[in-house]
C-alpha cells in the first residue's frame, strides 16, 4: 500500500535511479560507433582515417622542421610565420576539382563574408608569428606542451562565442590543463638551451600561451561564419574558408617579410646553415608541405566528423610532437615535464570523455 502525504495525497513511490558505471558508457559508446560505422560507406571512414593521420602527423613534423630551422642557424621569425602558409595553393589545386565532382559553383563573397576571411587571415598571420616565436626560443617539446592550452581557450571561446555546451568534466579537462601548463612554468632552468637568455625563455613561454589563446579564438570564429555567414556546411565550402584565409595570411605575411627585408638575407643565411644550402631549402620547403597536409587533414576531419574531433585530434598531436622532440631532435625530458606531459593527457582524456557525456541538439 502506497504512502499518504497530508490531505490525504498518494505518495509515488520514488525508486532510485540507476547508476551508469564505466563499463555501460564504454559499451554504449561501442554500440553508437558501430551504428555510425554502418551508417556510412567505406570510403568516408577510410577518408577521415587517413585526414586524422594527416594532422597526427604533419602537424608535428612541420613543428619539428620549425625547431631545426632555428637549431641549425635559422634567425627569421617571419621566415617561419610565411613558410606556414606559403603552401596554400596546394589547398586551392584540391578545391578546384571539387567543383566539377560535386557539380557545383563557389561560394558567392559578399563584403562581410570577404571581411571576415580577411580578419580570419590577419589573426592566422599574427598566430603563426607568434608561435615563430615560441620555437625560436623553446626547445620544440616545451612549445608543443604550452600548446595544449589551446583546447583550453577554443573551449572556453566555443562557449562564450558559439554557445558550445559545458559540463563538469570539460571545466575540469580546463584546469587540469592549465595546471600542466604551471608544471612547466616551474621547470623553466632544466631545458633552456645555452645560447637563450632568460627574457628570451619568458618571452618564448608568453607568446606561446598567446598564440594558443588566439589559436582557440580563431577555431571559434570560424565555426562562427559556418553558422552566421555561410549558412551551410559542404566539403567545398570547407575548403573554400580555408583558401582564402590562408591567402589573405599568405598576404599579411608577405608584406611583414618584405618590410623586415627578410626575403634578402634568405641567401646569406641558407649559406651558414649547417647542412648546406640544399638542406636550408629542404626545411622550409618540407615545412610548407607539411604545414598544408595537416591543413588539409584537418578540413576534411571537420567536414567528414565534426569540429569537436578536429579540436581532440588537435590537441593529441601536442604530446606525439614532444615524444618525437625528444626522440629525434634529443629534447632534455626532465621529471616535470614528464608529469606535465601526464597530466596534459589526463586533461584531454577529461576532455573527450566529457564532451561524450554531453547530450547533442537534434540540430
């Protein structure tokens, strides 16, 4: 017999509600992947495997050349900021036969549309400066490392811009992170090389964080003008934002390295490099290449999956480039910045686990 409340009322019964463990999540979460799996042909998953490859493991080897171009006698930053970009027609040969395969025309450019590639280009210039920066004077696994912070940033910006959703776990995913990044703060004297000063070493960690909160911004910017200005999301249209932001970045940079004259003293220094002058060209031009396969990955994972992959992807490639600095480049790995590196790795699992708790609009 039910309970009676005063007046007379029946009481529900109130039965608990069921805990969800670990092992439920996981085996949800295998049931939805293989439901999409079968929701979509071969071909799309064996595009994203190979787009998710391309930023895993270009974007650290064009961080890496940036670091042996400065470790080997490489003094311009704006040399490397130009080098970033200076690969967009790559970009651009892709797009022009998709055209022709999806039987369509291009995006028409209406001023704001123009005036937000344009802002989007300025801001990706001065990023790519500042990260110049951050490898001119931090060994290449301290810079990938403060990095990580710009999950820190496109979470926050995503939320305040574009109205991403936030739980507990993604806010915890926020400071874990940041206390990686403090890890690495307190560590500063083990691997600073000898020829950097200290107000180098302090410079290169402050532009670093700069340019992964502007990194963070842009990401939030550009999904801005998917859903404000461009109104629809297709694999052209992808690729199309990204031609022309990195052409008007090509072109704020050109204009920097012009006026730092930069472009003359190419010769003297591909002369002192060492390795040759063959090898001087070889890292700038890998670097381009490098620089535009990650690109390119990245615009398909966002196309084919969604910007919350191309952010976790984003952010996996910054400890595969510390593990690689210390490999190949032999970056001193001292106790804190392996704790760093640990940490920085619980903060992305945080990350993703809480984005898949985070329950998605139909939209």
């Amino acid at each position: 017999m039910q309970p009676l409340l005063e007046g007379g009322e029946i009481m529900d019964a109130v039965s608990p509600m069921p805990s969800v463990s670990l092992w439920d999540r996981i085996s949800n979460s295998k049931t939805l992947a293989w439901e999409a799996y079968k929701r979509k042909p071969i071909s799309h998953w064996i595009l994203l495997v190979l787009s998710s490859a391309a930023m895993l493991v270009a974007f650290p080897a064009s961080s890496l050349l940036s670091r042996v171009y400065y470790a080997n006698g490489g003094t311009s930053k704006w040399i490397i900021s130009w080098v970033a970009v200076a690969g967009w027609p790559l970009t651009a040969l892709i797009l022009l036969p998709t055209y022709f395969v999806f039987k369509t025309f291009p995006t028409p450019l209406d001023l704001k549309l123009t005036l937000a590639y344009i802002v989007l280009g300025f801001l990706s210039a001065a990023d790519n400066l500042m990260y110049a920066y951050a490898y001119a004077y931090l060994p290449a696994s301290t810079a990938a490392l403060l990095a990580s912070s710009s999950l820190v940033f496109s979470t926050l910006f995503g939320y305040f811009l574009v109205k991403n959703k936030l739980n507990a776990a993604m806010i915890n995913a926020v400071v874990i992170i940041t206390a990686a990044m403090t890890i690495i703060a307190l560590d500063s004297d083990s691997d600073r090389y000898g020829n950097i000063t200290d107000r180098q070493y302090i410079m290169g960690f402050v532009w670093d964080i700069l340019g992964s909160a502007l990194h963070g911004l842009i990401f939030a910017l550009s999904e801005l003008v998917f859903v404000k200005l461009v109104g629809r999301r297709s694999f052209h249209v992808v690729l199309e934002q990204q031609v022309m932001v990195s052409l008007f970045a090509f072109a704020f940079t050109t204009i920097g390295v012009v006026v730092s004259k930069d472009f003359q003293g190419m010769k003297s220094e591909a002369k002192t490099f060492k390795g040759g002058v063959a090898s001087y060209y070889l890292v700038l031009i890998w670097g381009a290449i490098t620089f535009q396969l990650g690109v390119l990955g990245g615009t398909a994972v966002l196309f084919l999956a969604s910007t919350v992959l191309a952010g976790i992807l984003n952010a996996i490639r910054v400890p595969i480039t510390s593990i690689a600095a210390v490999m190949l480049l032999h970056d001193p790995m001292s106790g804190f910045k392996i704790l760093s590196l640990i940490v920085t790795f619980w903060g992305f699992g945080s990350y993703i686990y809480g984005n898949s708790s985070t329950p998605k609009d139909s939209s």
